[in-house]
C-alpha cells in the first residue's frame, strides 16, 4: 500500500520515526515551527539523557554523532541527605549512557534528515490545520502537545494518578559543578541526590554549546524549602540567583556542593536556565476522523512523565521505532493498527510513566529497604540501574510491595 | 515464593493449566464436581477440533495419547450452497487437526494428572465456598463459568457486541456420514457448508467412545428454516428426527447430504445430542479480593465465543499455557501480574473471540470477494485455513475490509 506519513513535530520522538522511515523507504513529511539555526538562540528546552538503549538506536539511523567516550557516562550515584548519617552507593550500567544539549542535537538530526532527502515544513499549526492535514497523509502521527493537536487525545485518569505538578523544576546547565572526568580516577556519572521531603536533583554531566558542561535538575517538592527556585528570577539578579542556589545546595544536596567551585559557579549561559513543572498524563493513542482516517500520538502527547528518572526521551525514541516498524509493516491504519502499535509500545511505555509516578511518592517501607540494601549490595544497585533501559522490568520489580520485598529477598539470597 | 494454585474446573484449560504447573514443579489443585467415571453416561460436551497448535502443547505435556494418523484430518472443504451455482473448495492445514470426544479426552487426562500425583478434589463449588477458596491457595484459577464463579467477572461491553444467541446450535455425533477416509483417496477433513441466511454445518470426523464417528455441528440463524432444530426432539420420535434432519441436510448442505447413508444415518449413541445456544461474551481477566488476593479467568469464563470457528478449546489451552509461564515466572499474584498474563494471552484469545462474532454476521462485500477468490487462489484459503492455529494472524487479515482487500491483492499479485 502507499503510505504518505505525516509527522507533526521535530523532537526526538518525531524525528526517530522520520529517519526510521526514511531508512526503510517510507515517505514521511515533519512539520514543526522551529527551523535549526533557530534553536541556538532558545532557551534550555530540558536537559536529557539518553541511556544505552536509545543510543543503540541513533546508532542504527546512523545519526550518532556524539560516539566519543569523552561525553558519555557509567553509572549513577545515589545521595541520601538522611540528617546525621547520609547515605551514598553507586550502581553502574551496562552500557554508557549520554546526554546531548537538545537545542545541538534536534537541529543536526533535522539535517540528517534533510541532507538523506527528508521533507521538513516549517510552520505553525492552527486548529484549523488539522482536518485538511488529516486529509493529506495516510496517516498522522501527532508529536507535539503544541495548540489543538495533544488535546484531540484524551485523558486517561486511569492511568493519569495527578491533576496537578509534583515537582516544581529548577534545570540549569552549569559551569563549576564536578561530575567526574574520562580521565580522572572517578569516571564520569550522574548523582541522583535526594533530600526527604524538599526534593531531588539530578546531576548529569552534558555536551553543551560550550563543551562539557553539568546540568542540575532540581526536582523541588511543592511546599518544601526549595520549592521557591521554581520563580527565582536569574536575569534580575544573576548574583543573587547563585548565592541563594548556592545556599540550598549546600543545605540539601551538600556531596554536589562539595564539588561545586562556587567562584566558577554559574549558569553556562542566561538562556541555560528552565523553570516550570509537569503533570504527568497519560493520553489516548488515537483519534479517528469521519473518514476513516486516524491521528496517532507519540512521544509526550501519549505519555509525559515527570523528568525524574529520565524517562521522556528515551520513550519516545523508543516507541517512535515501534510505530515505525507497524507502519512499515501495516496494510491498513485502523483501529487494529493502533492495538499493534499499543501491543508493542505500552508495556514499555506505561511502566516508565508508573514507575516515575511512584518515585514522586514518599518511599514505601519496602522501598526504604530496598535503597538500604543498594547501599550495600552493589550487583543489586547494578540492575535498578540498568533497568533505566528497561522500565518494564524495572516496574515487574516496583509494582507492589511484595514484588520489591521479593527482588530483595531474591538478590540478596544470591549474594550470601 | 511458595506457590499453592487452586484451579476450578477440570476443562481443557484447567486440565492444561494443572498439567503444566505439575511439570514445572508447581503444586495445583484442580476442583471439579464430576469424577472420571462419570463421563461415558453424560451428555455430549460439546464437539471440539484441536488444531496442530494444541496437539503440540498436548504433546509438551506427555498426554497426546491419540497420535494416530487414523484420527486426525488435514483440511477444510468449504461448500457455499448459492443456488444454482454452488461453491466448493479446499485449503490444506500445515499440520493436522483432530477431535476426540471430550468424554473420553477430560478423563484421560484427569488420570494422567493424578498419575503423576496431582490433586484432584471431587465437590460441587457453592456460592459461600469462594471466600474460603480464595484464601486457601495462593492463586484461584476459574476456568468454570458455573455457579457464582463464573459470574464474579464482570463483562467487558467493548467485546461482547452480542447480548443474545447468533446461531442455534444442533450438535451431534453420526454414523452413516462419509467424512473421507486415511486409506481412501480422499483423506480426511473437515467440510464447511453454508446455507446463505439459514447457517452453518461443521462435519468433523471424530474419535468417539465408538471409534472414529462424524460430528455435525449445525449453526443455524434464528429465524431461519433450520432454527427449528435446536428443539426437535430425539428421544421422543428418533425416526421423525432422522427424517426431519435428512430432509433439511438435502436441501441446505447437500454436499454432506450427498455423502450420507441415509440407511445408517443416525446418532452414534442417544446421549450423542447437544441443542442450545451461547452468548460470545468478554469478561474482566481477574476479581480482587479484601486481602489483596486474586482469582484469574481462564477459558470460557473469559471469553466464550460461538463454536462455529473452532475455537474456544484451542484459545483455552493456549491460555492455559500463557497463565502457567506466568505463574511458573511470578515473583506476586497481583495487578501487575494481571497484566503480565493479559499481555501474553490477550492478543491471540481477543482475535479468536473477534474473528468468530465477524463471521456470525452475514459476508460484507470485501469477505464475499474472498470467498470467491479462496475459490481460485489454493494458496490463499490454505493460509486462511492454517490461521485456524493464529486467530490473531487471521484477524489482522479480516479486522477491516480495507485489510480483506489488501489481503487479496497481495495475495493474487503473488500467484500473478
């Protein structure tokens, strides 16, 4: 059959499936607002990291081009800012992860695309596009949540616990923060740094514009003594803007202190800098039009996730192959297509959106012992680390009390 | 963890499911209200054709205990009584089928389960007895839907469009009719006659307590002129009954007819007679209960479909196998373990059920077109008739017209 894919949106989700089509000959048409040499001048647009699993796919597009031990990453560290007695363990992957800039990495693979014989339209979308965008492709696959288009899907409470943020976010990139070095005794990693009952950080050493840089993302629970950075304005007062982050930081998150120089301590550039928060919402796959034709949703507009446990990215890329590989091998876009394409995509899918629902909780008395156990069984820390890759797996571990009581029983068992 | 499974029922599924736990070192209990020895002096069950798939996992389980080429069959004759012209054609199965009467089939392999020390407890379920049983074991698999049992699932609307009878059902065990012979020059199979806007006859050579017999199968539409039969009397008038069947055979299913010896034409045995109806009907997976325990559908009681597709036994013991790999992997008998086995069995079980309700409505053009083409195209009706083992397979060629015809064309391109 002839299949003419249009794409509204140019993130990762979008933009995996572009190039997947494209390599197995399918005509796809993005269309997205923001033309490359805008995205110089944007301001931070989130600050992700890729883990293996998603790098084995850039690498099957051909589009790595960030294939350099110099920026990637092994493992995680776990701070706990337990008063008195912190806690810190380190669980490894597999398989290097890394975080690119997104406002270098969207733009070069645009170009791939292009420079392959990809088709990008450079417009905005208005409500009244839609029906006569519906009309022109085979099918649509809608990528961003921008205007009319994500909220043609609707809500699945289901599978949608919050009606409102649980995080507030501060994300800035960073000159001065030390996360390691290729070639220093400590490898590169990221810190997962928690301080009970005011929030996380994430600590995740980036390629930026100007190089290596470190990316701080302050996960600030509403109500608690960070919740403020959500408004601190930096352009007012830059000065002040890194006094009073450097006093919270010092406070909560004191082994990334530790490792700030605070005389080079500063945003790597104004526009570094993200505030905001997310609801975290799951959305349905499609929408059928009168003539039989179907939208589909991908990437955010299905499933947006707190950026917690960095799962946004590396979903969307993920299910960005699977639809990709049911177009390839669909002979109708029906309603039977969308199952196929959820058979394939939602287990994966729905398990980062619970498992990141989960951890914006307060831990579970099971979950308290599996983090005291990490502590001291490294092979333990290991998976949960490695399961980044794998939410499926990760939430067959998390999804009860039992089950987490189990894995410990389990693995602990096997190291005695 | 310790895994005690209670299973009530001793069907097909439930049988498979016990078979399969005791071979993976996994304690079931399977409970059921009829002894072994009671089954030669009940009614016929139901007549049921396993396809290769099932006689693999029959033969996985050690209880293939009729690997015969004298009992199986290896093909359907479709016969379209249109007047004036009718339609007759054949497509090959890559493996071969075959019916043994479930009277002998269930007691077989209830012994074959207590040879090998498995539990069987002999007693009619109560409405009162479910609390008591769901706390007894670990995890209660019904895969009976009588009593209170069946009806704690609650149906799912979405897939069960029918909320009364399609066909009215006359089943029966026969001798006198030819079904082919493994000696003979035509070997065996199974016929497929249509009666347009009256039903269905499925003949099935069949392993009955009298050697190998001839199922009939009538599917007949309300309203029609065979409707009739699902109340005419046997034990009253078997006389008036032969003559009255022989007489609708000849004029609706005369290619069957045609191979009766009216003479010998009779039920095997008087008890050899089924009349009624079934609602395809879709029922929730599991029912939780106050102590976070849970008791999981299997078979019927998730999903029983009309017999006219040959499927309810085949998605019972695939099922089975599904919900035993899950039990056998299980780390808790939870949501997420719902899921899991959702995942695996919902696919091939949902298709079988959609498959079957498509085909009790009358052709819509695109399935009259592949009738028709079925006619000239052997290699498409064999792969229409091996998808009898892959309802999921053949509902993604029939789930939509769009999907019929793209079915078609590839497939005549092919032969072209």
């Amino acid at each position: 059959m002839e299949k003419s894919i249009g794409i509204v949106g140019a993130g990762i989700g979008g933009l995996h499936l572009a190039l997947y089509l494209q390599k197995h000959g399918i005509q796809a048409t993005v269309l997205t607002d923001r033309a490359p040499e805008q995205y110089a001048a944007t301001r931070l647009m989130n600050t992700v990291a890729h883990h293996g699993v998603t790098v084995a796919r850039e690498n099957e597009l051909g589009v790595n081009h960030w294939d350099d031990p110099e920026f990637v990453y092994h493992h995680h560290d776990h701070f706990f800012n337990f008063p008195g007695s912190p806690l810190l363990f380190r669980g490894a992957f597999k398989q290097p992860s890394r975080a690119v800039d997104y406002r270098i990495y969207l733009p070069a693979l645009m170009k791939d695309f292009e420079d392959r014989g990809g088709a990008i339209e450079y417009a905005s979308i208005q409500d009244d596009d839609i029906p006569a965008l519906v009309s022109r492709f085979d099918l649509l696959v809608v990528s961003t949540g921008k205007g009319a288009l994500g909220r043609m899907f609707s809500h699945r409470p289901e599978l949608s616990p919050y009606n409102q943020p649980q995080r507030l976010l501060c994300v800035g990139l960073y000159d001065g923060v030390d996360h390691g070095s290729p070639q220093g005794g400590d490898p590169r990693g990221v810190t997962l740094s928690v301080s009970p009952g005011h929030g996380e950080m994430i600590v995740i050493p980036t390629l930026t514009f100007g190089g290596m840089k470190t990316a701080l993302l302050m996960e600030n629970i509403p109500g608690g003594d960070l919740a403020e950075l959500v408004s601190l304005n930096y352009d007012n007062d830059p000065s002040a803007f890194r006094q009073t982050l450097l006093d919270k930081l010092e406070t909560h998150h004191p082994h990334t202190y530790d490792r700030i120089d605070t005389h080079r301590f500063d945003l790597a550039q104004p526009l570094d800098l993200l505030q905001g928060a997310v609801v975290p919402t799951v959305r349905r796959s499609s929408v059928g039009f009168d003539d039989g034709r179907l939208a589909i949703a991908l990437g955010d507009v299905h499933s947006v996730v707190d950026p917690m446990m960095g799962q946004g990215a590396n979903m969307a890329s993920y299910a960005a192959f699977e639809l990709g590989k049911a177009i390839t091998e669909a002979v109708a876009f029906d309603d039977r297509f969308v199952e196929t394409v959820d058979r394939a995509r939602e287990n994966r899918v729905l398990a980062a959106a619970r498992w990141t629902n989960l951890m914006l909780q307060p831990p579970s008395e099971a979950m308290g012992r599996l983090i005291v156990t990490m502590a001291q069984n490294r092979a333990l820390c290991d998976e949960f680390t490695d399961n980044f890759n794998y939410p499926e797996r990760q939430w067959d571990r998390l999804a009860s009390d039992r089950r987490i009581h189990a894995w410990i029983d389990d693995r602990t068992r096997l190291a005695a």
